[in-house]
C-alpha cells in the first residue's frame, strides 16, 4: 500500500509542478492595471528615471527579480506612498506589470 501511495504521488507531481508555476498573475486585469499604473504609478516614476518612466523595470539593477518580489514591490510602493489600493488593484497592477515588463512564469 505505501508503495501504491509513493507511485501515485510521484505521479501526479508534474501536475502539481504545472499547475503551481501558471501565469503568476491569471486572475489579475492587466487593463485595469494599465490604468491604475497610469494613474497611481507613472508620475513618480517618470520624475525619478525620465523618460516614460519604464526604466524603473527595465534597469539592469532593477530590485524585482520573481513574480512574488514584484507583489511585494507593488505592496510596498502602495503602502508608502499611500495610495489606498485594494488588494485586487494591486493584484490587476502586478499582472499588467508582469505582462509589460517581467514576463514571469
């Protein structure tokens, strides 16, 4: 019995493996981000990089490196700046982030 136990978990773990690494933002709205972006984020971050700002994710020495540093980045920026975003909003921004910029899996 243990054996069967063993087989089966060894089995299906490409499954779990498959299913934990899928889009790390699939129940966020990148257009609502976009606008959330647009509205709550771009201006600070044109006035630090210049430009339109997208420097900020495309540095060499950008500070985000994985799907769970970004949330944490968009967590922390709403938090300090005090933005008041919801957790969905920040959720929506994280996804058009990762789509626009990180492309993380």
């Amino acid at each position: 019995m243990k054996t069967l136990a063993i087989v089966l978990a060894f089995a299906t773990a490409p499954m779990l493996v498959n299913t934990a690494v899928a889009a790390p933002f699939e129940k966020g709205d990148p257009k609502a981000g976009q606008a959330t972006h647009d509205k709550q984020c771009k201006d600070c971050h044109v006035a630090k990089f210049g430009g339109d700002g997208s420097k900020i994710y495309t540095r060499a020495n950008r500070r985000v490196k994985s799907a769970s540093g970004l949330s944490q980045q968009v967590t922390t920026c709403n938090s300090m700046l005090g933005n008041q975003l919801f957790p969905e909003d920040e959720l929506h921004l994280s996804a058009y982030l990762n789509g626009q910029f990180y492309k993380f899996k």
